[in-house]
C-alpha cells in the first residue's frame, strides 16, 4: 500500500504562513495569509493521494486535519 504524503501549515515569522511536506527542511511555499496556505496544502494534497494535511495555530497546536485518499480502515456505523 502507497505510504501517505504529509503536508503541514506552520505559523511563521513576520505573520507568514509556510506550507511544509513532512521530511523536508525547507517549505514548500509562503504565503502572507493562512487562507491561502491552507488552499496551497489542499491543492498538492489531492495531488498526491493518499495523503494528510495538517493545520496548525499560531501558537503551533494542530488545529484540524485532512486526508484524501484511501482510508486504510472502514469503520462501522
């Protein structure tokens, strides 16, 4: 099974929003606004399926997350 592509909205300095793979040092791309980061991360997310997006606050706690792609388990209900 294909292994899931992670990307993170992190809080940067001066106000700025930095959209992360997971593994990488270096952002993928900045943006002035979390909005637009956030957007950024769900474009190359549904890119790459399966993968997770992870969005965090400023003070760096994840805030919600998203997954496209197969789930690997079925829930019941």
């Amino acid at each position: 099974m294909a292994r899931r592509t992670a990307y993170s909205v992190t809080p940067r300095s001066q106000g700025k929003w930095a959209v992360i793979k997971d593994g990488n040092s270096r952002a993928s791309s900045t943006h002035r606004k979390k909005s637009a980061a956030v957007r950024k991360a769900k474009k190359l997310a549904k890119k790459h399926k399966p993968s997770t997006v992870k969005i965090q606050g400023r003070n760096g706690r994840i805030q919600r997350k998203h997954s496209y792609g197969n789930d690997p388990t079925r829930y019941r209900g």
